[in-house]
C-alpha cells in the first residue's frame, strides 16, 4: 500500500471519498498491516448509529433501503450503506446486485455505498463487514445502513454489528411462518410488512403483533409491526418517525457494553486461529494426508480431526476424550 494507514485515516476524516474506499479496500482484503490499519481507526469510530436491514429475498429491502437513506440525507445525516451481496462463485466477489438497485441516491451528498461479498459466511455477513462498518463510523458518519443479502432464518449476524434491527417481510411469500418458526424473531426491534398494498398485508402484520404480544421482552420493548410500499410511499413517514427517534436516542448512548467486547475479541481470536491452523495445514501436507486416507476408507473425520487438533491444542481431551490429558 503506497500511502500509510495514518495518511489513508486523516484523508478520509477530511472527506477524502477516495481514501475511504482504499481504506476499505484493503482491509476487506486483508492487505498486509490491516491490523494496524483497524486499530489505528478504533479510537475514532462509536458515534454511528449502526441500523440492520435483513430479511428474506424479494422483501424489498434495497428499494426501502434507497428510500430510508434519501429521508435521512434531506435531514442533514451523512450516511454510509453497507448493500451485502452474494459471493461470485468464480471470483469471489460481491455480484453487485444492491449497489445498482440503489443507483438513484448513490450521487446524493453524504452517501457512500459499498457492496460486499459474504464470502460463504451462513450468516449473512461476512467478517470483514463489521470491519467497514468501524471504518465508516470513524470517517464521520452519522448513521450506517447495512443491507444483508437475504438467507432467511441463518441471518442472524447483523446483530452483532447493529444497534438496532429491522426485519423486512412480505405478504404472500410464508414469512409470517418462518418467522414464528425462525431465530429471526428474536433479533429484530421493528417489523416492516413491506408491499403493503398487497392483499394479505394486513393479515401478516396482525398475526405478527398478535404472535409479539405473547412473547416476553425482558431487556427491551416490544417490537413494532410497520405497514409499507417503498413503491408506492406508504406508511414511510411512520418508519422514518421510528428509525429518526432511534438514531437519535444512539447518540445519547454510552460506549459499548463489556459482553459487546468480549464478544468482539473471542470472534477475533477464533478467525485469528482458523486462520493460521488452515495455513499451516496447508504447508505441512498433513491435511491432505488425512484426506487421502478418508478417501482410501482407511480413516474418518473424526479421527483426522482427533489426529490434527494435538498439533495446535496442548490438552486435546475435548477432542480425543482424554480431558485434562497434558
């Protein structure tokens, strides 16, 4: 990387669009340094108001997302709108899909968009996203939108990058049984029933109110059912009544909590060390040997994984069933 990450963090604190991106750029792809690069950019970030967008494909969650974000412009707010598209399964890249549906507000002055790949990740985002979402809070922005590609009852690790969730569904597609059914229910703080001018629209958001009313919410209020039509403009002045008292009830709020950190850490030292157990299997041959015996019917996954886990785990009773064993 030509410039340092210092360089790179006070242009882009300075408005610099083109700093931001290859900021971002290289720590998506994981340049060398980009551990230096992101704790340079933590001081500087936890001021954004950090708003998830998921559910299910074809809820129109890009059409609403593009109309949330061009309300918000109008109010003053800088933006930045994480659209996280499938993987290209030749690439590896994000296939792009979002950012052209949102091609009408891309020019708007605020706004930066940026696609990303899942990468393969279940939950619908991939690791790297909720780096660039610290790097867009530290550049300045007031509120980060992050579109996920939409896997239904996997998508769940908005949550950890989001201070509030909004799980977009609509009428006709069996949402409101999967989601009676689905861990989704338990993440989200608003329900949207988008498409409402379709039949059936009513009849979702009162099975989804009715279902809400006899769950138990310790911690937080009972989520909202919104009707909309991001088409169509109806019922967008309720959600962005909804979504403005939350941006601004984040800027009253503290620092994160020490279960958020904790939490942030141990993903970081599980990525850390998948990392260098992959790369160095992959050096020692020993993987590939124990793949060739599965093949040959002389071993199992099992006992490969039993075989290989003493090579980086001091006590491997977890694995073996000798707990304690040195």
């Amino acid at each position: 990387m030509e410039r340092s990450w210092e360089d790179l963090i006070q242009a882009m604190r300075q408005g610099s669009v083109r700093a931001l991106s290859q900021m971002i750029t290289a720590v998506e792809n994981r340049e060398t340094g980009w551990h230096e690069g992101m704790k340079a950019v933590y001081p500087f970030s936890g001021s954004a108001c950090v708003i998830g967008i998921t559910g299910s494909p074809g809820a129109g969650k890009s059409t609403l997302t593009s109309v949330i974000a061009r309300r918000m412009a109008e109010q003053g707010l800088s933006l930045g709108i994480i659209a996280v598209d499938p993987s290209s399964p030749f690439s590896g890249g994000a296939l792009l899909g979002d950012r052209l549906r949102m091609q009408e507000i891309s020019t708007l002055p605020g706004i930066f968009i940026r696609s990303m790949a899942t990468r393969g990740s279940l939950g619908g985002l991939c690791q790297a996203a909720r780096d660039v979402t610290r790097i867009l809070d530290a550049s300045g922005k007031d509120v980060i939108l992050i579109e996920t590609v939409g896997v239904g009852q996997d998508e769940i690790d908005v949550v950890r990058a989001s201070d509030f969730v909004m799980l977009v569904l609509f009428p006709g597609s069996g949402d409101g049984i999967q989601v009676i059914k689905a861990g989704t229910m338990e993440i989200a703080d608003l329900f949207v029933v988008n498409k409402a001018d379709r039949d059936g629209a009513d009849e979702m958001a009162s099975e989804i109110a009715a279902m809400l009313s006899l769950c138990a919410f310790e911690d937080r209020p009972v989520p909202q059912v919104v009707r909309t039509s991001a088409l169509n403009r109806i019922g967008i002045d309720e959600l962005m009544s909804v979504l403005t008292g939350i941006v601004r009830e984040r800027k009253k709020r503290r620092l994160p909590g020490s279960d958020e950190v904790r939490e942030e850490i141990l993903e970081l030292v599980e990525r850390e060390i998948s990392r260098l157990v992959r790369q160095d299997l992959a050096k020692n041959g020993r993987l590939q040997q124990s793949v060739d015996l599965i093949l040959a019917k002389k071993s199992d996954p099992y006992t490969a994984a039993a075989r290989l886990l003493p090579l980086f785990v001091r006590s491997s009773g977890a694995c073996s069933g000798q707990e304690g064993r040195p």
